[in-house]
C-alpha cells in the first residue's frame, strides 16, 4: 500500500464535520474519489453534506440508502462541479460504480462513497480514505489517509497532525 500515514482530525461536534467537509470540498476536483467508513451514525452523510457546501451545491443532500446513489451539479468559482454522492451498504463488493448507471460522465465529476471500502477494488482512482468514528460524548473524530497525490490537500485540512 502506497498509502500516507494517517493522520486523525477530532470533531467535536457537527459544525465541526461540516467545516472539514466543506475544506475537503472545496479542493476536490473531477476525477476525485473519496471513500467513506464508519458505522451508522457516524457522520458519513453529514460529511458529504460539507462537502457538497464546499463544491458550491446549494441542493439538500440525504442518504442515498434507498437510491443508490444521486448527482448534485453546483458551481464554485464561476465553474461547475459535480458530485456523485453513493451509499454502497447494500451494493455487493463485486458491484462497480459502472454497474449503477448513473447518467453522468464520472470523469467529470467527484465522487464520495459511503461504505466505499468494499467496493474500492474495482474502481481505478487513487481515493480518499476518511474513516469516522463516533466516541461515547457524541463526539467525532476522522481518520484520514491516501496515496502521495493527496498529500498536500491532507496537510491543508490537517494542518498539525499529532
Ligand atoms: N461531530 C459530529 N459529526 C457528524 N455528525 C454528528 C456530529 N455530532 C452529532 N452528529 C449527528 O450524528 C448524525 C450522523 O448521521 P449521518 O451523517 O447520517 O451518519 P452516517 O451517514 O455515517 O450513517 C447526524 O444526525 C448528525 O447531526
Ligand atoms: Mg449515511
């Protein structure tokens, strides 16, 4: 694995999930893959709705348990984006993101799966990995890692990590 040293990031509450979010997305450029883990609850939806915030997506942004996955079109500084937003907690691990039809050209747009992990295999891109966990307060912390050519978006997000 040519993963980076992961670097955690605690957020103590969910203004905080959505501040990250909102950084992440705002430097997520087409072709990106972000995979997120984490059990129910943890925030893996709250986090993609930062994200969405940062991508300039004015949309409301719910699970896409039922759906799949659903397209949000935005615009951040004059340009626009595109997030593709999939929940894969029912999709088996052998299912690729071609399978899910979705009507949009991936390349162009940035792509975040919750319960990515199992079905990261099959996909070409050097993805994100963020992974949530819920502590007992309620708070949050986020375990980030990723290959080389996220360094320096990890190191914009986590400025100091421990
Ligand atoms: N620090 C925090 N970060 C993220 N979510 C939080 C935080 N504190 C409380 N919450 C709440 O926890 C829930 C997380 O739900 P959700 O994002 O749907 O989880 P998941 O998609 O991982 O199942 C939301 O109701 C959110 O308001
Ligand atoms: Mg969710």
């Amino acid at each position: 694995m040519t993963d980076t040293a992961s670097v955690r990031l605690e957020l103590p509450e969910l203004a905080d999930t959505m501040r990250f979010g909102a950084a992440l997305g705002s430097r997520l450029r087409p072709g990106d893959l972000v995979l997120l883990a984490g059990e129910l609850g943890a925030g893996k939806t709250a986090l993609t709705k930062g994200i969405a915030v940062g991508m300039g997506i004015t949309e409301t942004i719910t699970s896409p348990t039922f759906v799949l996955a659903r397209v949000h079109n935005g615009t951040r500084d004059g340009l626009p984006t595109t997030l593709v937003h999939v929940d894969a907690y029912r999709l088996g691990g052998s299912v690729e993101l071609d399978d899910l039809d979705l009507d949009t050209d991936l390349s162009r747009a940035a792509v975040v799966i919750e319960w990515g992990e199992g079905i990261a295999a099959g996909l070409a891109s050097d993805p994100l990995h963020i992974k949530l966990i819920r502590h007992p307060d309620d708070s949050r912390s986020a375990v980030v890692s990723a290959g080389a050519r996220w360094r320096d978006t990890v190191s914009a997000l986590v400025p100091d990590p421990a």
